[in-house]
C-alpha cells in the first residue's frame, strides 16, 4: 500500500480553488475507489456523480489531469505515481459543485434532434433490415451518454458563444445514425445537420473519439460521412439534378 496526493477542485457555481489530500492507494483501485476513500475519511462533503462504477452509466464523468474521463474506469495504475492526481470537473459545462456540473446543455440538444419516423403505413413488427445495415450504426448504439465527447469538442469547451448553433458530436452522431437509417422517413436529416445542428463547425480533430470510454470512431463512422454526404446534397451537380427531376406518377 502507498499514498498519493490529490488536488481536488471544490467550490460551488464556479466559485472556488484546490484542496490537496493525503489518500492511501491499493493494487488494483481506479479512481473513484479513491474518491469514495476521501469521502470515507477526510471529504465527507465532496460531491461527485456516480452509480454504476462499472463504466456503463456515464455518470462519473469527470476530468483527471486535464482529460476527461470516467472516474470508474481511470485505473490508478495507469496515472504518474510520481505526481499529484488532479480532479476537476467538466470543463465545458457549468459547475454546481466540486466535481459535479449541469451538462443540461446535452439533455435539451437530445430534444432538438427529431426522432426516428417510421415509412407512412408501415406497421411495428413490418420492419425488414439488411443486417449490413443493422451493424453500420449499431456502433453508435454503444454510447452510455458520458458527454465526454462533449467536453473535450474544443467548438463546444472552448466557445460558449458556439452552444447556441452546435449540437456536439454525441447529438450529431445520432442525427448521422438516423440518416444512415433505410427505414426513417424523416425529411432533411441532411440538411438539418447543417443549418440547425452546426455540423460545420466540426472541423474533425477526432478529440471526441479519442476520449470515449466506448471506443465509438465518432469522427471517422458519423461525422465525415455524415459532412460527405451533406457535401453531395448540397454540392455535387448530378445529386442536385437528381433532386430536381419529379417521379413520373404511377399509371
């Protein structure tokens, strides 16, 4: 058994400092054991998120050295053992307090994005799906909602201004999940990725694949194809012809 330093950032509202403690590390611990020990002996009063501890509800997303992680999922082992471990909490988002924030942004972008739409007179149990396209976004399905993605997307932590017109890559991830749907029927997935959805602001650093806890390629399976294909409807001549250009009505 050793001990390490953790500098942990309390306050309330965005209001406050660091607090450094003294905890005792065992093999094998991630760094929600650790903080659950603070709580235990030292921090009774620290706030922080949690539920699962098994990297499945997202709930104890936070930032652990600079970058944001699950807490859950953090293994001690893979931190500096020769330098503090420094705690803070989403960046991109408003703090409550201590380690927790209001990531409501995220819950009201969800409700922006128009559901699935069935094909007009199809009934539920009619669907037929390739399985090809079954496994092409059930990739995306894997995301357990951690806002990770979120709070490191620089269009998001980096430019408060940007909120109002940008969803994030977790929401456009899903309007690219919808549009690669054979059976949704919704009108101008496309179309609204861009002008409602900010999907331009995007500009692919991959910052949101390389922190996801799932493993998601968010940027290289949603949202290049998703700008590839937005590109097309909006650019390519032969696609916008092709748009022009009525059905001859059935005899």
């Amino acid at each position: 058994m050793s001990s390490l330093e953790f500098r942990i950032w309390r306050g309330e509202a965005g209001e406050g400092g660091f607090v450094s403690y003294r905890v005792e590390v065992n093999d094998g611990e991630v760094v929600l054991d650790l903080v659950h020990r603070l709580q235990a002996t030292q921090a009774p009063d620290l706030a922080v998120r949690w539920n699962c501890k098994a990297g499945k509800c997202g709930s104890c997303s936070a930032e652990v050295n600079g970058r944001p992680r699950l807490l859950c999922m953090t293994r001690m082992s893979t931190l500096p053992p020769d330098r503090p471990v420094v705690l803070t909490p989403l960046r991109a988002f408003p703090s409550i307090r201590d380690l927790v924030t209001d990531v409501g942004f995220n819950y009201a972008k969800a409700r922006e994005v128009p559901s699935f739409v069935p094909p007009p007179g199809l009934a539920p149990g009619e669907y037929r799906m390739a399985q090809q396209d079954v496994a092409r976004s059930q990739e995306f399905r894997k995301c357990i909602e951690c806002f990770l993605c979120q709070d490191t997307c620089h269009a998001v932590r980096d430019h408060e201004e940007n909120k109002g017109a940008f969803a994030g890559p977790r929401f456009l991830m899903r309007l690219a999940e919808l549009d690669m749907h054979p059976l949704d029927a919704a009108p101008d997935r496309k179309r609204d990725a861009q002008e409602v959805h900010g999907l331009g602001y995007c500009n692919i650093t991959k910052c949101c694949t390389e922190v996801c806890p799932e493993h998601i390629r968010i940027t290289d399976n949603a949202l290049i194809p998703l700008k590839e294909r937005v590109a097309d409807r909006k650019y390519d001549p032969l696609v916008w012809l092709g748009s022009k250009i009525g059905r001859r009505p059935k005899d």
